[in-house]
C-alpha cells in the first residue's frame, strides 16, 4: 500500500507542484475549496482523491479527515497574504483574518489528524515564509502569523519528539499567481526568472520526506539564486 500524503493549499502555486512532486511515490489527498480545481489536480495524479474543506471551518475540517486512520505525511501549504501596510492602518480584521487561516487553521488540522499521524509515525511539514524569520516594514500581519507558525512548528517537534516529525520550509519569494498579484499591490514589476519555481519549494519537502526514519530536516531556509 502507498504512503498517505495530505496537502492543503493544493489546487495552485507551491502546494500544486508539492501534490504532484509526492504524487509520484505517495496516494496523495488534495487540499482545497473548489471543487472543480481540485479535481483537475486530483485527475492528473497517478493515485488521489479530493479533501474538500474550508481550513476555518473546524467542523467541515473534523467531517473530512474521518476515516484517516494512519497519515504519513501533511503538508500544510494553505494560506493567505491579507493586509499589506503599517501597523497603523492594520485593522482588527486582517489580524484575525491572518491568525485564522495562517496559523488556526493548521494548528486545529494538525490536531485533529495526529492519532493517524502518530500511527505512522508520519511528517508534518509547514510551509512557512522568510517573513517567519525576519519582519519587515508593512509587512506587520502577514509577518506576524508567519512568526507564529514557527512557534507552533517549533512546538509540535518537541511535543511529539518521539512520535511524529516536524519540519518546516522558509521558501523565499516564488513565482506564484499569488506572487504575481502581491507585486502588482506593491506597485512593482513581476519578473518570475528571478524568483524561485514552486518545484523548488516541492523538492525541498521530498528531501524531508524520503530523509531516513532516524533523521529530522527541523527547518531550512531556500531563497532564489542570484541573477
């Protein structure tokens, strides 16, 4: 029996290229609202079916994950930008708009699926952003939940040490539809050579993933190569 993968966010961008980089060896669960892009995704992988939930909706995310008994690896690649600006024009609903689907989200996915995780001794692996690292100016929300997604990573691995892996990815800017619409907001030119290819973000979480069982990747940094 194939491995079982489970990605959110996998209908587009780094979680798409994440499905079919682990659709080559794992049955993999694809993550996503629309019904209709996640079963474009799901038809082009050799072995998937869809998991169909609002991230936010902890009753539809407890409706979808019944009935996986045993996981072997999550990867949590939903998520949004909201708000970019100062913190003086932040308003209380990008934060919360932020924490729910950035960081609540995952935490309570994460939650609910350990028992089939630790049956498997399974891999959760969060992709997160250089805005998890460092915070930069107008960048207050985003950067906020980001950190905060470290923390909960961070957490989890020494949690559950001894049964269940936790690594997370700080990719860099990636050449994304989201990608391209943020520099738009910004006011700044889009010019995808310059930027990581969602496959790169995607092989980084195979090297997690086929590591040995002895051997944790805890967190790697990946940024574009100069040009």
């Amino acid at each position: 029996m194939k491995p079982l993968a489970l990605i959110t966010g996998a209908s587009r961008g780094i979680g798409r290229a994440i499905a079919t980089e682990l659709g080559r060896t794992h049955r993999v669960l694809v993550g996503g609202r629309d019904r209709a892009a996640v079963a474009e995704v799901v038809a082009a992988l050799p072995d998937a079916a869809p998991f169909l939930a609002d991230l936010t909706d902890e009753g539809a995310v407890a409706t979808a994950c019944a009935g996986i008994e045993r996981l072997d690896v999550l990867v949590h690649s939903a998520g949004v930008i909201g708000h970019l600006g100062p913190v003086a024009d932040a308003p209380a609903s990008a934060w919360r708009e932020a924490m729910e689907v950035n960081v609540i989200a995952p935490a309570t996915l994460t939650r609910l699926l350990l028992p089939a995780l630790r049956t498997a001794r399974g891999l959760v692996v969060f992709i997160n952003s250089g805005a998890g690292l460092h915070a930069s100016p107008d960048w207050s929300v985003y950067g906020a939940s980001k950190f905060a997604l470290t923390a909960l990573a961070d957490a989890l691995r020494a949690e559950e040490a001894r049964q269940v892996r936790v690594t997370t990815v700080h990719p860099g800017r990636t050449a994304t539809a989201m990608q391209a619409a943020l520099r738009a907001a910004e006011g700044r030119p889009y010019q995808p050579e310059r930027y990581l290819a969602p496959e790169d973000v995607a092989r980084t979480v195979r090297l997690a993933v086929d590591l040995p069982p002895g051997a944790s990747l805890e967190s790697l940094r990946i940024a574009p190569a100069p040009r």
